[in-house]
C-alpha cells in the first residue's frame, strides 16, 4: 500500500500525463476535456501500452457502471475488459460498482446483445468457446479507499463457472496496485515464440538430466546445430517482431554486432567447416523445451524451444545472419550442409521468480565477461527508468537510458527530430530557456539522476558520487536514484534538468567559463527549499516552473547566490592559498560561504515570489 506522499506525487503524475494526453488528442476526441474520461487514454497507453491513435477504437463509454473499454491481444489470446475510476480525491469506491461490472456486461456479451461496441461484441463471439482464450475484467481505480467486501466479489466471480470455455477472471486494481503497472511490468502483449531447432541426430545433443542423471540442476541441453538453423531461427523471430537477443547484451554491445572475423570465416570454402572450433558458441535461455523428434523432410532431429532469449553469442548469431541473409535456399543447403555451432540451452520455467531471475542474470553476466556487461547495465534496465523514457518521449525528449539509445536517436528522420524540438522548446517554455539543436532534446539516464542527487544532496556530493548513481545495493541508489519518481514527477524532472542547462549554457558563454557553477545553482536550489520531504519539493518545483517570470526571478536568485558563494569561499581562504576555483569544486560546500552568500543576494533584491518556496529561517 503507498504511504499518503507516494500516493499524492503518483496522482500529481497521472494528472500531468493526463494534461499532455488531452493536449494532444483533444482535438480529435472533444471528450477528452473530462478527466475522467482522459484517464481511459491513460490506462490504455500506460498499463496496456497502445497506441495513442487507435485508443479512441476501443473506448466504449466511460459514466456508467459498464464496460469503459477494452483490449484485445490476438496472439497471446487475450481478451481484457475494463472499468476505469478516476478520483482527484480518496473517494471510496463501493462495492455495487463492482459487482454491477461484474455481473451485467458479461451477461450482455453471452446474450450477443452488447449494443455499446459491436467490435467488443464480435471478439467475445470469436474466443467465448474456444479454451485457448483468457477473459479478463479489470476494474482500474486511482484511489486505496475501497469496500471491505470488494475482495469476497472477486473471489465469488473467480470460483464461479460462467459457462465460457476459456479462463474468466477478476481483479480491483487501486492505487497502489496501479503504480507497480505504470513503474513494472505493465500489460504489454506477450509474443508468444516456438521454433524447433535442428541437429543431426540423438548423438549430437545432449540433456544434463535426461542422459548424465545430473539432477539438482536447472534443466540444460548441449546441441550441435547447422548455422543455417540458426540463422532460419532468426528470421523466424523477425518475422513476427519477437526480441530474440536479450535486451541487457543486445544494449550494451549496440548495432555493431557482425564480427569480420566470423563473416571471414563463413565466407571462405575451406575454412567454414571449421566453424565450430573456431567459435565459442552461443549460449540461449528457453521457458521450456520439449520432447524432440524426427522430420522426415529434413532429416534432422528437431527439439522445440519455447521464447529463446539469446544471452551470449550475439556477435556469432548476427554475423551468421550478415554472410546467408542474401543466399539462396540451394546454396544454404548445399553450401554449409556440414557448418555447424554448438549451442548450451538453459530451461527457466518461471523467470520472474526471485531466485530464478538471479540466475539468469548471472548466466547473462558471466557468460558475457569479454563484453564487460556491467552492474550498470542491470541497474539501468529497471523497469522505472523505462517508464521515465517513454514519458519523456510523451513530452518531446529523448532519455537515453542504454548507450544504444544514442544510435537510435541519430537514425531518427529530420522530421521526427525538428518534432521532438518542437514539442519540447514547447513543454520548457515557462523556464525561459529555448533549445536550438535536435541533438539538445536528448537526456543521458546518468546526468539526469547527477542533476537530481545535486538538487536533493548538494552539487559536490553530486560530482564526487557520480559512480555510484546507478550501483545497485549502493545507499544512492536504493534511497535516491532508483526512487527518482518518488521525489519528482516527470515535468519537475524535466524542468529541473533544463534548469541546469540553463546554467550550464550560461557558463559555458561566460568570461572565465566558469560561472555560475551548475550543480552549485541546482544544489543551493535543494538547500534553500529546506525540508527536501516529497511534500516540499512537489510543492516548491511546481510553484516555480507554474509561471515564465517566477522561473527566472528563481533563476537569477539561484545564479546569484551560486556567484556569491564563490566569490566569499575565495576570499575567505586566499590567505592561506586554498581559494582557487579549482580547489573549491573538490570540496564539501563550506555552511558559512553558503549563508553569507544568500544573506547578501537577499540584501540586494526584493525577490518577492523566491519568499513562497525558500524555506523561512
């Protein structure tokens, strides 16, 4: 359950996503003025992840006791029905609400007689007797005030036969529940993967359990496979936009995965059947793997794989790709019949679970030593930081949590990246500060999460601690930067960084390149607010980025003091040689040059809107 400030900032987020949601659409869907309508777009795109242009499709009403809207994913067969209530306040929800869901929309639907969306209405027809299909009712509200009977309705219609084929279930969704969707693992559809792959015969896989009796172990096949089946494997995979390479690898080693060496190696007659002693293989984590068998077409022995995750070897996997992509079936036939990799396959059944999802990050990890996968790359792949990215994206930036973000960007076409531009010179307008270049639209995970221990810590912490912002078991990032969303919302994110641009920019054309110091003018924002709790910092931020003209009076107090603060910590120690610049940087913020320094900038200034959201003494 979300203790009363997570749950006021998460709100306050869902509010800000609902302001650029209704920006953007309102002009096509003139109900999107009415925020509880708007929520339905929210939880479309944000827990389901639609497309914003094809939500309208699958709202079919939004103030009755019904069915608000609706998801259908085909190929992991699942059908969701959802009740959505948005509450600016803790309203309770009651218990007749949900049971009205519960009862009168499926009764409707078994009787074809659901007259709000014949869409709706046609996919029950199609999956109501066919067993492979999951009904699921969602009742979605952004309050932990429910009644205490709630639950047992959920539990009736669970344990209840409703005469369909398929699985039916039930769940309420509050809050809290809400925010582990929007910062985890939301709705996505799942793609569902098999492909059998081939080798020659019994003799050339192997089990750990079924023929070495080595029990205790996860389950793990060693197989020699034809190159050519995995490269039949991969466009397999392609052709239906699975992820085959798991993310962490395929991250971190960027668009440049085909290896020369190995291309050579393919290439030339005489030595690619030597393939196999060259290469060290690829190493794959599969759900499941089943009983193999014989193709008769193929001659080959064939085990089933069920969603492979290629964890190590993607070099070898792309290059094969690169050298029989443009060859033709005879020649893949005939050509490298006797080109063969061996390939270890790892079952985890139920990845998700704690212990299992240790392992196969330490199987990603050792196995990728030569690639250096770091700790880093783990820690940046929190779902959180996703979600911070696609929210980003929302209000035209580009976070860049993985490096390969970067050669994403740049393959962006000029119309795409002149939008971005657009949209964020828009959303940063009330700070006073205009980007001129695509390229400044673009946010490294890293200097975002500096900027913020700047502002929550002081800019010196900022700087010397800047390896430890995304190292896991680390106090910075277990109480700081993992828990960004917990201190700031999206917008404040966004602004406060840009507040820093502000000043970098401002250094960078100064005299001596030196000042204002940016993570000084963001650290003695932080300072001067005082109580950094969620409650003072949401209160403050929004304050001062609500309006152009309190923006830059903060700014320029900020850059004042930031000036100030030099100017006295180089007086102050002058005589003994220590005030120079450079010196000062690598050291603690001294308390006396700090409060001297906001003493005068205060006697030279009215500052009549700094007073709202400066702590008061």
């Amino acid at each position: 359950m979300l203790n009363i400030q997570d749950a006021k900032i998460f709100k306050e987020q869902i509010q800000e996503d609902i302001d650029v949601l209704q920006a953007r659409w309102g002009y096509a869907d003139l109900n999107m003025c009415k925020p509880e309508y708007a929520f339905n777009y929210w939880v479309l795109s944000r827990i389901f992840s639609l497309d914003e242009e094809i939500i309208l499709d699958n709202i079919t009403e939004y103030n009755d006791k019904g069915i608000d809207c609706f998801v259908f994913f085909e190929d992991s067969k699942e059908l969701f029905i959802i009740q959505n209530k948005y509450y600016s306040d803790s309203t309770a929800v009651i218990s007749d609400d949900v049971a009205a869901f519960l009862q009168r929309p499926l009764s409707l639907l078994k009787a074809n007689q659901y007259k709000k969306s014949e869409t709706l209405q046609n996919i029950f027809n199609k999956i109501k007797d066919n067993p492979e299909y999951k009904i699921t009712f969602r009742f979605f509200a952004t309050t932990d005030n429910r009644g205490s009977d709630i639950e047992q309705l959920i539990k009736e219609f669970n344990s209840s036969d409703h005469g369909l084929s398929g699985l039916v279930s039930a769940s309420f969704l509050g809050l809290s529940e809400i925010y582990e969707l929007y910062y985890g693992k939301n709705y996505r559809e799942n793609i569902p993967f098999k492909y059998s792959l081939g080798t020659i015969n019994k003799g050339t896989f192997a089990s750990l359990r079924d023929i070495y009796g080595m029990e205790g172990l996860y389950e793990a096949y060693y197989i020699v496979t034809p190159v050519v089946q995995i490269y039949k494997m991969i466009k397999a995979a392609e052709a239906i936009d699975y992820p085959i390479f798991e993310k962490n690898i395929r991250e971190y080693l960027g668009d440049n995965l085909v290896n020369n060496g190995i291309v050579d190696t393919l290439r030339k007659e005489e030595e690619r059947k030597n393939f196999i002693y060259y290469n060290n293989g690829i190493t794959v984590i599969c759900r499941k793997i089943k009983a193999s068998h014989q193709d008769i077409q193929s001659g080959l022995r064939m085990l089933p794989l069920e969603n492979p995750q290629i964890v190590n070897g993607c070099q070898t996997v792309s290059s094969i790709k690169k050298m029989l992509e443009n060859l033709s079936e005879n020649e893949l036939q005939n050509d490298f019949k006797n080109v063969y990799v061996m390939l270890k396959a790892l079952v985890i059944e139920n990845p998700d679970e704690e212990e299992n999802k240790q392992f196969y990050k330490n199987v990603v990890k050792y196995t990728n030593r030569q690639n250096a996968i770091s700790e880093k790359a783990f820690s940046s792949n929190k779902d959180v930081f996703y979600r911070l990215k696609a929210e980003f994206r929302t209000r035209g930036f580009s976070l860049f949590v993985k490096p390969s973000d970067q050669n994403t960007f740049k393959t962006l076409s000029k119309v795409d990246k002149a939008d971005l531009l657009q949209k964020a010179n828009q959303f940063i307008s009330d700070i006073d500060f205009y980007l001129t270049a695509s390229n400044e639209v673009c946010i490294p995970l890293e200097k975002l999460l500096q900027v913020f221990l700047a502002f929550v810590k002081t800019g010196y912490f900022a700087f010397k601690k800047k390896n430890l912002l995304l190292q896991q078991g680390q106090d910075i990032f277990d109480q700081y930067t993992s828990q960004i969303h917990k201190f700031l919302t999206v917008d404040n994110m966004i602004k406060l960084y840009y507040f820093y641009k502000k000043a970098e920019a401002e250094q960078k054309e100064s005299i001596d390149k030196r000042s204002p110091i940016p993570y000084y003018v963001i650290g003695f924002f932080g300072s001067l607010i005082g109580n950094l709790t969620e409650e003072n910092i949401q209160k403050a931020l929004n304050y001062v980025f609500s309006d152009k003209s309190i923006a830059k009076e903060a700014y320029k107090y900020l850059v004042a003091v930031s000036k100030n603060y030099r100017r006295t910590y180089e007086k102050t120690h002058s005589a003994n040689g220590d005030g120079d610049y450079n010196l000062m940087i690598k050291r603690p913020i001294e308390d006396s040059s700090y409060q001297f320094a906001v003493e005068s900038v205060n006697d030279i200034g009215d500052w009549k809107n700094v007073k709202y959201w400066v702590e008061t003494k």
